[in-house]
C-alpha cells in the first residue's frame, strides 16, 4: 500500500511538470486564426493570378462583432514590372482583395458561350457580363447586395510596393464559411509576393468555427476521463497486493487519455484567447495522443493474446508486438504533426491523404492481428474449461466487435460526409467527425475498465503453470446441481450452516457431504467418492496404502478433495485417459 501511495505521488509530480511545460511552451506559437503570410508568392490560375488568404468558418451573434481586419498587408511586385510605369502614373497596377461566403462561389468569374469559367473579364465577357475587363468577375449575391466584398488595391507610378490602409476591417454579419483571396488580372503582376496579416475573429473569440465546439467537447471529455481515473485508482490502490500486469496497463491508458483531453483543452483555451497556436503545446499533446493511440493498440492485441492470462509473457512475439507499435506511434505523430502543428484554415491540406494511408494500412492489419489472435485464446480457454475467463473473453471480444463495426460505418459517414461537402458548408457540424472517435475509444476503455476492474479477486483472471489451476470455481461446484450452486456459497458461521440444511432438503443428499447425480452414461460415475476420517484428536489422518481406482472410459478426469468443514475444495489434477 505504501509502494501504492508512492506511486500516485510520483504521478502529481508527473502532472505538475506537464502543466509547467505547457506555460513555457506556450511562449513560442504559430499563427492560427491569425494568418500570416511572409512574402507568399501568387500563382497562376486560368486568366488571373491569385493566392489564397484564408478559409474558416465564422460565427455571428448579437454578443459581439465578427470581423476580418487586415494588418500591414503590403504586395510587392518585381523592379522589372515597376519599370515599365512612369513615374507619375496615377494608377500602375491593381490588386483586388475577394471575400465571399461558401455560397456565393459561384458569384465570383463566369464564362463566354458556356467555354471555360473565367476569374478575370475579358472582352467578350464585358460584352455579356457587363462586367469591368482587367477586373474580377463579381455578380451581387441574392442575400445580400454588397457581398461578395472587393478592395481595391492600386500601385502608384513605378513604386515597388503598395499596401491597403492600416487596419481595415471587413464586418462579418452572417454565419457562414468565408474564403478570402487576393487576385490581380494584370499579367505585368506574375510573380507578385504579399506580405502582412489578416485577424479573423468571431463573438467568442479567435478560433476558427469548425474547432470552437472542440474547446467546450474536450472540457466534458477531459471530466469524463478525470472521473474514470478517480474511480479506477480507488480500486487500483485498494487491491495493490493483488493487481495483474495487465492492469498496470490500463492505468497508463487512463493516464494518458486524461493528460490527452486536458491538453487539448488547454490548447484550444489559449488558442481561442489570443488567436495564436503554441507551436510546443500543440507538439506536445498530439505526441501525447500518438503515445495513448499506440498503447491502447497494444494492450488490446496484448490482452487478445492472453497476456497474463493464458500466457505469462508474449515470449517471441514481444518484438513483432514492439516493432508494430512503434512504426504506428511514427505513423500517427507524423499525421497528427501535419493536421494540427500550425494549423490554420478550416480546410484541411491534400498532404493530410499521404499521412492517413500508413495509419489506416495500420489499423487494418492489427484489428485483423487481434481478431485472429482472440479467436486462438478462446479457444484455449474453452479447452482448459476456465469459464470465469472465458465469460470475460467473451465479453470482451462482443465490445471490440461492436467497436469496429461502429467504426467502418463511421468511416463510411465520413467519407460521405466530405464527398457531399467540398466546400465545406456544413462546418458547423464537422466536429463531430473528430469527438466521435475520442468518444468511442473512451467507451471501448470503459469496457475494458469494467471487465478487468482491480479487486482482491484479480488473482483469479491470473495466469497459471499448474495443472487444472485454471479451472474456476464454478467448474469446482460441477458435482452440484447448477439450480443450488448459489446455496453453498452464500454467508458465513451459522448463515452457511443454514444453507446446507435448506440444500440437503431440495437435493435429498446427506448433509455434510459432498452431492453426488449419477452420470447418464454410467450410474456408477462420478466415482466418489473415497471418504476419509479423522480419529479423535489425531492430526492426520491417510488413504489405504496404493489404493487404485479403475478407469474404463476414454476422457479427461479430474482429482477433487473437498471437506464440508468450510466447503473448501480444490481440483488438484488433471488428467487424460487415451
């Protein structure tokens, strides 16, 4: 017990450097919903040249303002393109800054005679348009007449450089996704860089609307884990003499769930409070999540091996068990680094595909490796009769079904899901693709939690060496009928005495003595019954010298001494007749 104590100290240490670690690295952060953009390049898209600013989801209420406000946004344009303007000229280039909801895409370009769509007007298409050639193509929207919004933006003579006027801000007055781009139609601009940035901000704060429920879904998550833990080290530290291995592995899954959920708490709160991502906190909680990911793969392959149950090490396969952990933990870390790490729109890069391909490759070959892997320990189990264990097993192997046939139709909903909105339109709803499967390896957790909960019982779910030592009690109460099993091992001094007597008068047995049903086969089987008696006050007492007993039936026999003095009894071998 105090080797127990020691250890939850040692755990509140662990938490307290955690939590010093997040303040430190909270210092150095990534811009988020604060987009920055360090001479970022345009690029050539059909008849313009365009970059992107930005796409996030943004939420309006009567609380607060939603804006986009543009800071220190300067474009510079090659010496060669300023040379060819004089120096007095009024109006040597334009830049144009768009900004329009998911649902007016198609109020930004057009097309000529149903040709290819344009961003840029021509001649033909202000003839048909009316719109303004060198410029975007803009058609009001039918909600609102002043959306999408454009800024103009000029260079003045041969000057290298023009920017947009100190801290304009752009109202956002409807929820919405919003994209932003910055777009010129004059190819004397190719090659044109931007430098500056944009702040996005809804009433609540800076994140960006598809994460915003993730702060308030992680706070609940993080509670749920807390609770888990408390109840869990209860019983850990109560039954300290008698927890398994195995167990000791459950702890550090719960651990690490708690300190995965608070962290991303923790990191969406500061990220939301100050429009920035820390670049160490971020880091540090996705290598969190890859560690708990890989060791709750690991004890579930472990525990469908039989782990600690049917076998008391992983003898050879304890290297192929730590090489797949391992390459899944760098699989993992890669892709949560590339999803997460200085994340900063709403819409998630093309590079995310090559990182989900290993993890998904992954995943697949351990559900099929722990599938193939339980079906041999049940196996086993029902060869050694170990029904305790086997009803466990059982159980277990339901929830672990359950578990990945919700996760294959969730895979299909999430697919649909992104195939059905590629711009991103129902935002506001996308955070649950993510809660889901936090939510579903919490309660697969809690399976696990429940089935191998520490007690001063645990001992029995143990691994044995010993011949018929894996059989249970119940398998031990096998001579008695299963309709009063429960009579013999109910109360204590008197309240046991009682029961005997109510089970001789069902049964018609002698009290005292061990019940007995006549075999169908054999009448004269189960054997019984060798009875042995103590004299007077002696000691000890012994079976008639080399007595046999003769076995006439192929089958596997099994040896029970039992005494009525306490209803002990033990199987004490085990045995096969060829």
């Amino acid at each position: 017990m105090g080797f127990a104590r020691s250890s939850a100290n040692q755990c509140f240490a662990i938490v307290k450097t955690c939590l010093l670690l997040i303040l430190l690295s909270a210092v150095r952060s990534s811009e988020a919903s604060i987009h920055i953009y360090g001479r970022d390049p345009f690029r050539e898209v059909g008849n313009a040249y365009l970059l992107s600013g930005g796409s996030e989801g943004v939420a309006t209420n009567r609380d607060g303002r939603s804006y986009i406000r543009f800071e220190n946004i300067t474009f510079w344009r090659s010496k060669e393109a300023a040379e060819h303007h004089p120096t007095m000229a009024y109006n040597s280039g334009l830049v144009q800054i768009i900004i329009f909801e998911a649902n007016d895409r198609d109020n930004i370009g057009g097309s000529a005679y149903g040709g290819q769509r344009s961003i840029c007007c021509t001649s033909d298409l202000a003839k048909l348009e009316g719109c303004k050639q060198g410029e975007v193509i803009r058609k009001p929207s039918a909600a609102d007449k002043t959306w999408p919004v454009i800024l103009n933006v000029y260079f003045r003579g041969n000057m290298l450089s023009t920017h947009i006027k100190k801290n304009k801000e752009v109202n956002i007055k409807k929820t919405g996704m919003y994209n932003l781009f910055f777009i010129t139609c004059d190819p004397q601009l190719k090659g044109m860089k931007i430098t500056g940035r944009t702040v996005w901000k809804s009433p609540d704060g800076y994140l960006p609307g598809r994460m915003s429920p993730l702060m308030k879904f992680y706070y609940f998550m993080s509670i749920a884990y807390a609770i888990l833990c408390a109840v869990w080290v209860f019983q850990y530290v109560r039954s300290w003499d008698d927890v398994l291995p195995l167990q000791h592995c459950i702890t550090s899954v719960i651990s690490l769930g708690l300190l995965e959920t608070t962290f991303w708490y923790f990191d969406y709160a500061y990220f939301n409070n100050t429009g920035t991502r820390p670049v160490g906190m971020t880091t540090w909680v996705v290598t969190v999540g890859a560690v708990r990911r890989t060791v709750s793969r690991i004890l579930i392959l472990s525990v469908a091996m039989g782990y600690g149950v049917v076998r008391p090490t992983l003898g050879g396969l304890t290297t192929k068990v730590l090489l797949i952990g391992t390459t899944y933990f760098v699989a993992s870390e890669m892709l949560n680094i590339a999803e997460y790490v200085g994340s900063i729109n709403d819409i998630a890069g093309r590079a995310r595909v090559f990182f989900v391909l290993p993890v998904a490759f992954l995943d697949a070959f351990l559900i099929l490796w722990i599938f193939t892997s339980l079906s041999k320990t049940l196996e086993q189990l029902q060869a050694k009769r170990s029904s305790i264990k086997l009803e466990i097993y059982r159980k277990f192997s339901n929830a672990l079904a359950v578990t990945v046939i919700a996760a294959v139709v969730w895979i299909g909903y999430e697919v649909y899901f992104k195939a059905t909105d590629p711009f991103n339109e129902r935002w506001q709803s996308a955070w649950i693709i993510t809660a889901f499967w936090d939510i579903l390896a919490f309660a697969l957790l809690c399976v696990i939690c429940f089935l191998w909960a520490p007690s001063h019982n645990s001992q029995r779910y143990a691994y044995s060496d010993l011949k018929g030592e894996d059989s249970d009690d119940e398998e031990n109460e096998s001579l008695c009928r299963e309709t009063s099993k429960d009579l013999l091992t109910v109360g204590t001094g008197r309240g046991r005495y009682v029961a005997r007597l109510i089970f001789a008068k069902l049964e018609g047995c002698k009290q005292g003595e061990v019940i007995r049903t006549p075999s169908a086969a054999d009448k004269n089987w189960p054997l019984i019954i060798l009875n042995v008696y103590f004299r007077g006050n002696m000691l000890s007492t012994h079976i008639k010298k080399n007595k046999e007993v003769n076995i006439i039936k192929t089958g596997i026999y099994n040896l029970l001494r039992s005494t009525a003095q306490g209803n002990e009894h033990h199987w004490k071998d085990s045995v096969e007749k060829p």
